[in-house]
C-alpha cells in the first residue's frame, strides 16, 4: 500500500480508532440482535469501513452526508454519538430519532448528517437537491452521497446523475460497490459488468475507481473529488470497490456466495491493511494499539449500557413530528 | 370586487412567493421557456431570470426528490409536477422521503415544498392523462393537500400553502384554469381543514370538492328548480386536514348526505368521508350515505364516453333520487 505523504500521527490514529469503532459497534449490535434486543432489519457495514471513515474524514462541518440503509458506520465517522445510535438502533426514547427512525433512518441535523435513506435510491435526488440549496445560495458546501452497487440499476441513480451534472452540483456521488445488493452478484444485475464506473461517461461526470479496502486510497481519490467540486465544475463519481464479510443483513443466511470469495476478501480487511501500514511507518505502537482497541471496546459498551438504561418512548409521543 | 381566473390567481399568488422570500423557487418540466404547459407561469422566467424559475429534466423523481433536498437545507421549492398522472413517477419521492422525513427524523428535519399539479379529465387525454389521484396522496400522514374550485380558494390556499413548512400537494383541476371568479385586491388567505357551505339547502348535504363542485352546484340548481328541493353544496378544499365537522353539522341538518368526487369510487377517497359521516352521524341519517365518482373503467378518449365515465350532475340528481326519493 502506497503511504500518501501527508498523512500524520494524528491522523494515522483517527481513521483507525474509527474503522475499529464501527467494527466493535457492529459486531456488538449482531449479538444484540440475535439477543432480540434489536430488531428490524439491521445491515452491517463490516468489511466496508475504510469508505465511509477515508472519505468522511476529508470533509468540512458544513460538508452534507448522506447515505443508504446501511447507515451506521457514515453515521459513527459523521461523528454521531455512539450511545443515541445504540439506543435508536434498541428503539427508546434517547435514540437519534427517539426512537421513531431505526437502524436504518439516522439523521443528525447538527452534524449535517440528512440521513440513511431505506428505499433503494431515495436518498440520490435529495442529495442533488441539498446541493441545490448550497449552489443557490452561494454556500461552499459539497453533497457526500453513499449508494450501493444495486441502487445504480434505479431510475433515480440515472436521473440524479444527469440533473447533478447538467446543473453542476456541488456532489460526489461515492458509490460502494461490494459486488451484491442482496444476493444479487453485480455481473448479473448491470449491464456494465461489475466496474461501474463507466456509466459517469454518458453524464459527463468525472469518475474513478479506487480501492474501497484502503481506507488512505479512498480520502485520496475522495480529496481530489473535493477539489474538483470545489471549483463549482459540477459532480464526481468514485467508485470504491469493497465487499461486505456478512450478510446483507442479519436475516441473510449467505447461501448465494462461496465463502472462499469472503476469505479472499478477508485478506483485504480493511482495519487489518491499515494497522500493518500504520505499525511500519511507526504512526503507533502495538501498546498504543491495545489503548485504542481498550478505548473503543469501552466505549461500545458504554453506548450498549446507555441504551439498555434509557427508557422506551412514551406513547403520547407517536403523533409528534408528523407535521412541522 | 375584481374578477380574475383561476389561472391568474394561482399565478398572483407564486409571484407573491417568490417576490416576498428569496428561498422560493420554481421548478418543473417546462416551467420556464415554454411558460407552464398549463401557461400558469407565463413571463416568469423574464421576470425572475433561470435561476429561480428552473426548467428541468423530464425526470419526476429528481425534480421532487430535489426539492426535498432543497427543502432540508432551508429553502422553499414550489415544484411543479405536469399532471397528477406524472406524480406515480415521483411516488417514491413524495411518499418515502417528503411526507416521512420529518417524522423519522423526530423533527430534526421538515420539508417545507408545494408541489402544484394539475387533475382531473373532462379534455379527452385518455385514460393516462386524465386521473385524479389527490385522494391518493390524502391518505398518507405528512402530507397536506389543497383542492382549490374557485380562484378565490386558489390564491388563499396558495398564500397558506406557502406559509406552511409542511409537503403540500396542491391540485389544480385541468378544467378550472379558466374559470372567473371575484378576488378581492385585500390580502387575505383561506386556512387548510375549513370547508366552505357553497350554497345554503336543508334537504340533502352534497360534499363535493375540485371539479365536482361545479356539478354539485349545477346538481342543486336542478334539484330546486325541478323538485323544489333545497341542496347544500359544500366545498371540502382541503383533503388533508378534513374538516369534516363541517359536513357533520350539515348532515345533521339535512339527514341527508351524496359525496361527489372524480376519483374512481372504488376505494376513492369520497368512501373515507361517507364513513365518517355514518360514524359521526348515523342517527341523524334517512337513509345511506351516496357516492357519486367516476365509472369503474380507465377514462376514455371519446367524447360521449368520457363524459358518460366522469361524474355529472344528472348523476348527482339521480343518485339523490334513488337514495332518498328525492
Ligand atoms: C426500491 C427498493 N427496492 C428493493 C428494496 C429491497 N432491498 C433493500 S437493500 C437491497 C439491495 C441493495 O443493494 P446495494 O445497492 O448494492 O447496497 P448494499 O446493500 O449492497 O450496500 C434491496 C433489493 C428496497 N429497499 N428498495
Ligand atoms: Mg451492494
């Protein structure tokens, strides 16, 4: 793995705590859920974290985020409190939504995080009408859309990409190709085979494929992006290839894929790639290591104690916030 | 007081929008250059340039989607979506993202968007171009939705719509645009969940609303000159939120009740209202509550077949006559 030149200590330490904070959360919710303590539909972000924290981690606070159902690990590098997460994902009153969201619905309006969006492409046309509101308003502020490799198939990929570009929109559309959506394998869902990007020609957008695996690629593929947008010469597409180690969701019991595929692909474990890059350019000591992994594991289950402590919404809530 | 169509109203009351707030824009297919494929935005690309009057793809879910986006972020989109038929091609938009966020986000967010339309048949477009699906939209939680029959109703409810951070679905019938009515130059705004008592009567309430209005006065015209029948017309103008306790008293009044819509009667929103109506005053009734709606076919494009498919006042007159012996 090529070392970007400016990566610092600090840095170096950042993205890791943060990969390994969406890992342990994650991790914690499956067991939670298989406890029954989390319901719904719950989809881990395992494997894919070095897109959301590489490329999270470049923007500015005015930046937006926006993202799919698999939500939590944008969410955590958005910076979102870990416990009002847990406790959205449990349903009770402390959660980001009290409760009325779920794993799939976080919003936190204060980081400019608009949102996991659960119909497969919603969350493409709102992301071009956030960067909408910054171009008419003059603002410096870039649209971070997260979609996967099924949403591309939708009507409203196509006519989001087309409008963003036509209006030359402040949006990095940052697409997570993790080669399914469900047990979908890409190659037999889109017609461009399973090296997407392509598809930002006929819209004029500049693309670029990068390896989702490597959390220090993507800020770098995502830095330039920024760069480009800033300018205010319309959006840019990444296409950052990427693969989930569990199912699509925890209902998912896998029966579509060999798991020699997922130990090929473990070999790319994004946490795992980066510490041995981070141990060899000396950024951490294995001590320092063992304090972030202590850190975080502390801080999940601070998160968990916080949920399972926090009460249910009361009932006289449910009709709040139907209408403004 | 001065006269104005229903078309002009709806167009004073944008220009208002948009010369009172910077946050108001326009946009929607061919709202700009070729002035509104209904003329309602006649001149305002020359008036308020491209940037507020947003000509568009031919792409409904973006174009709402959009202005949701736009709306999260602090501005005030007025979309314009062709014809309601077009609306199904945003359905995921209006009903996924604008009518929930608020909600799923406990109110972290609001969407504050109009989103203007235009319904009804009675122009022989066929069967794609002439539905009426505001009833539809009526029965989601998040949504608002204005049926304007007057341009009196038209530019208040317009005003009230504006000033609302709520999703509003605001339908315009096809064949009103051209209708005259008295708009006084005095500010005023009519408030969404009031209906209007249209026309006095003590025999029989017809709840009507958008186009059907017409046909329920026309109804209650015949109803008195040939019977000598006295019909109170009342105008619903918004189906979200009801104000059913207008129709209540009515019905408690008259025992009498016919609801007019152009919608298909089949699952059509007149249903939800004619149940109300038994629940809230079943022992005022003489007799069930009648509904009157479009036929259980697609509209079609023959003249004597549409007109024979859509609601009609002769339908109003008879439903009247076999429901009550009127
Ligand atoms: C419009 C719509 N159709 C179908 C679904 C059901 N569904 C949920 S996720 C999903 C797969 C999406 O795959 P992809 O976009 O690749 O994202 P990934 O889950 O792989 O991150 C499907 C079919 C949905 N939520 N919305
Ligand atoms: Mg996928």
């Amino acid at each position: 793995m090529k070392v970007a030149p400016k990566l610092e200590k600090t840095q170096a330490v950042d993205y890791y705590s943060q990969m390994l904070l969406i890992r342990r959360f994650e991790e914690a919710s499956a067991r939670l859920y298989m406890q029954g303590k989390i319901k719904g539909f719950l989809h881990l972000y395992i494997g894919e974290e070095a897109i959301a924290v590489g490329s999270i981690s470049t923007l500015s606070e005015q930046d937006y985020v926006i993202t799919h159902y698999r939500d939590h690990g944008h969410a955590l590098a958005r910076g979102m409190d870990p416990k009002v997460i847990m406790a959205e994902l449990f349903g009770k009153a402390t959660g980001s939504s009290g409760g009325k969201g779920g794993s799939m619905h976080l919003f936190d309006a204060s980081r400019n995080f608009m949102g996991g969006y659960a119909i497969v492409g919603g969350q493409l046309p709102i992301a071009v009408g956030l960067a909408l509101a910054a171009k008419y308003r003059r603002e410096d502020r870039t649209v971070l859309c997260f979609f996967g490799d099924g949403a591309v198939n939708e009507g409203e990929f196509h006519e989001s990409m087309n409008l963003a570009s036509v209006w030359q929109l402040p949006v990095i559309f940052m697409l997570e190709n993790n080669l399914y959506g469900m047990g979908s394998y890409v190659e037999r869902t889109h017609a461009g085979g399973k090296d997407i990007y392509h598809v930002a020609d006929a819209y004029k957008i500049p693309a670029a494929q990068v390896d989702g695996m490597d959390v220090l690629a993507v800020r770098e593929a995502t830095e330039e992006a920024l760069k480009r947008v800033r300018t205010g010469s319309g959006p840019v597409f990444i296409e950052a290839m990427t693969y989930r180690f569990r199912g699509h969701s925890m209902a998912d019991p896998v029966a579509y894929r060999e798991s020699s595929e997922l130990d090929q692909w473990r070999k790319e474990d994004p946490i795992e790639k980066f510490k041995v890059v981070a141990l060899r350019e000396e950024f951490v000591t294995d001590d320092e290591l063992q304090g972030i992994e202590a850190g975080v594991q502390a801080t999940v289950e601070a998160a968990i104690r916080f949920a399972e402590e926090s009460p249910e919404p009361e009932l006289d809530t449910l009709h709040d916030n139907v209408y403004a | 007081m001065p006269e104005m169509t229903m078309r002009e109203a709806i167009a004073r009351s944008l220009r208002e929008g948009l010369d009172g707030d910077s946050r108001v824009f326009l946009m929607g297919e061919d709202v700009g250059a070729y002035d509104g494929a209904y003329a309602v935005t006649r001149g305002f690309l020359a008036d308020y340039g491209p940037e507020r009057i947003r000509d568009t793809p031919i792409a409904e879910s973006v174009l709402v989607g959009s202005a949701v986006g736009a709306a999260m972020a602090g501005l005030k989109p007025i979309v314009e979506i062709m014809t309601i038929n077009f609306s199904l091609l945003a359905m995921d938009q209006i009903v996924n993202n604008a009518a929930k966020l608020r909600y799923m986000s406990n109110g972290q967010f609001s969407v504050p968007i109009v989103i203007r339309t235009v319904t009804g048949g009675g122009g022989q477009l066929g069967a794609t171009h002439s539905q009426s699906f505001e009833g539809w939209f009526a029965s989601v939680p998040g949504l608002k939705v204005a049926v304007p029959s007057t341009p009196y109703d038209a530019l208040g409810l317009l005003r009230s719509a504006l000033k609302d951070d709520n999703p509003i679905i605001y339908a315009e019938h096809a064949m009103l645009y051209g209708m005259r009515g008295e708009v006084p130059d005095e500010w005023y705004e009519v408030p969404f969940g009031q209906a209007a008592i249209r026309r006095p009567g003590s025999d029989v309430t017809i709840v009507a609303y958008s186009g059907t209005v017409r046909i329920a006065l026309e109804a209650a015209e015949t109803m008195a000159s040939s019977k000598g029948r006295e019909a109170e017309v009342i105008d619903m103008r918004t189906l979200r939120p009801l104000d059913l306790d207008t129709v209540i008293e009515s019905v408690k009044k008259t025992n009498r009740a016919v609801v007019v819509e152009e919608a298909w009667s089949v699952g059509g929103f007149g249903a939800e209202i004619a149940s109300a109506i038994q629940a809230q005053a079943f022992d005022h009734l003489d007799g069930p509550v009648a509904r009157v709606g479009s036929l259980d076919v697609p509209v079609p494009y023959a003249q004597n077949l549409e007109a024979a498919v859509l609601p009609s006042s002769q339908r109003v007159v008879q439903a009247i006559e076999d429901t009550f012996g009127l």
